[in-house]
C-alpha cells in the first residue's frame, strides 16, 4: 500500500514514554520539501494511501500515527492528549527526520493537531492543508442541535471511563461499518446518503475496525476526545485571550455533504484564530468527511497548488 516508504520509530517523550511510528518516502539524499501528513479518528495513517504515492515525486512525505492511534504509543492520562503536548510529536518526528520547516497536510483530529502545531511552531509550518475541520473551540461554543445530532461522538467519547471504552469494545466492528458506512461513502459527520465519490479500501477498513476492538486504542482515541472538550478548550482561549494565533498560510477544505458546509463558515472561522493578513483560503469539495479516501484527487490538487 505504500511502496517505498520506510518505517520508523521516534521517542518524543521520556515520561510517560511516547513513540511515534511512521513511513517516509524516498532516502536520506533526497532534497525534496519535506510533507507531513496527519490523520484523523478513528484512524491511521492509511487514510493517505491514495494520496501519497501521488505527490513522492514533488515532496518528501512523511506517515506518522498519532499518539493513541496505530502503531504509535497510547499513554494513560488524559493530559497526554492536549494537543500541545500532540503537536510536541510532530515536532519531535521532524526533528528526528532532520527537517527544521515543512508542510502538513492534516484531516479531522490530525487537522486539529496541526492548528496547535502552527500556534506553538509558528517557524515550522510553511503551510497547511486542513481537510474537513473548524476551529475546536468554535464548533464546541456553536453546538447547536443539527450540530450535536451529527457529531454525537464528540459528546459521547468524552464522557467519563469506562462507559464509552466499554460500549465501543463491546461493538467496536459495529461501529466502525456505521462510522464508514460499511465501507461506502457515508460516514459520521457525513450528513447522510451521498454521491459515491469514493469507497473505502476493505483493508484499510480491516485496519480502523481492529482499532475500534482494541482496549489500548480506544482507551487512547476516547482520551483524545475527552482532551478536546477541555484542556484544548483552555488552550485556545488562553492563546487567544494572549494574541497567539496561526501565522502559516492555510488552504481549508470541506465536504459538500457534512456539517462544516451546513453549519460553519469555515474560511471566517480560520481567519480569526490567524493573525491579520495571513493567507487563508478554503472551498468545499463533492465528499463527505474522509476527504483523503473518497475525494483524493482534489486533495492532492490543494497540495501540489497550495504548499510550494
């Protein structure tokens, strides 16, 4: 699935313990911009695998599982999972791999990682992609029932151990066919039946289903959501409340069927987590919420227009 990346394996934190596993493309001569792309929940870094193959000729490109998902350690607490302390990670990866500044091109919880990421990094982020997100703390402050009723999950992972640990394990393939439709181009955050623009490959979806049975991984994707409903809320009013905002330039891309075109408008929303003047651009695409598996092209057209 991804031929000619070489898996790695960095420690980005001593106590507790985290290490980072990932692919990269190409060797250590390669001179090519340096891409790093992030995934989203429930997930890995398979969701890019109709994406990077594409573009290893234009960038170095560089896989990683986020902390709690894959392959990557999954840390106990909670505060593991600020985005900070995420967004620490990539900065360690890229550090290990010797980039000091690079592109990130980053969907769903990655994308949120990756907002973190600019704020704490501003001289690492060239530019960013960001694929079917707003602003944490906009969406949570703008919750309303169209909102909720799609984005259930949100509400419920953050809840208390072990009730939702409990009934994801006890249902954990369940979920995964009504997270992705079963495969199809539905999915949570969707909004519902859609135009078939892509289907999910039945082994990718064989990897997000066994995540959803194991005990550590849903432990550590439901610890990352109990972490954005508080500690990354705090850390977006305090970097607001101290004028600490995105200083990268963004391209934001949203499905034509989900929440984010239904309820946001996401260009405005990343404008004002920016400072004045920064770049921000951003248009909807025929997709639902996994933009990188059902809409690939147009994820690699913002890539190879936007991050040079």
């Amino acid at each position: 699935m991804f031929e000619g990346f070489q898996p790695f394996t960095v420690t980005t934190q001593s106590d507790p313990k985290v290490d980072i596993y990932g692919l990269k493309s190409g060797d250590a001569s390669s001179s090519l911009p340096p891409l790093l792309l992030l995934h989203g929940a429930p997930q890995t870094h398979h969701i890019w695998h109709r994406v990077a193959p594409q573009i290893t000729s234009k960038y170095t490109v560089i896989l990683m599982d986020l902390r709690g998902y894959g392959q990557s350690s999954k840390p106990e607490p909670v505060a593991a999972y600020a985005k900070s302390a995420m967004a620490g990670d990539c900065i360690g990866v890229m550090d290990a791999l010797g980039f000091d500044s690079f592109f990130v091109c980053a969907h769903d919880r990655g994308a949120r990682v990756t907002h973190k990421l600019c704020v704490d990094h501003p001289t690492r982020v060239r530019k960013a992609v960001l694929l079917d997100i707003c602003p944490t703390l906009a969406m949570f402050e703008a919750t309303n029932f169209d909102f909720a009723k799609a984005y259930w999950h949100w509400f419920f992972m953050a809840q208390a151990e072990p009730l939702p640990e409990t009934l994801i394990r006890n249902s954990g393939r369940q979920l995964a066919g009504m997270w992705f439709g079963g495969g199809n181009a539905d999915g949570v955050g969707s909004g519902g039946r859609q135009p078939e623009c892509g289907t999910f490959d039945p082994r990718c979806f064989e990897v997000y289903a066994k995540g959803l049975e194991s005990p550590e991984t849903v432990h550590g994707m439901c610890n990352d959501y109990r972490a954005g409903a508080t500690l990354d809320l705090e850390e977006q009013r305090t970097d607001l409340a101290e004028g600490r905002r995105i200083r990268s330039p963004l391209v934001v891309l949203w499905g034509k069927y989900g929440v984010i075109e239904k309820s946001f408008d996401a260009v405005k929303e990343w404008k004002a987590v920016s400072d004045e003047g920064v770049d921000v651009q951003g248009f909807s695409v025929d997709s639902g919420h996994f933009l990188p598996e059902q809409v690939p092209e147009d994820v690699v057209g913002a890539i190879v227009e936007f991050l040079v």
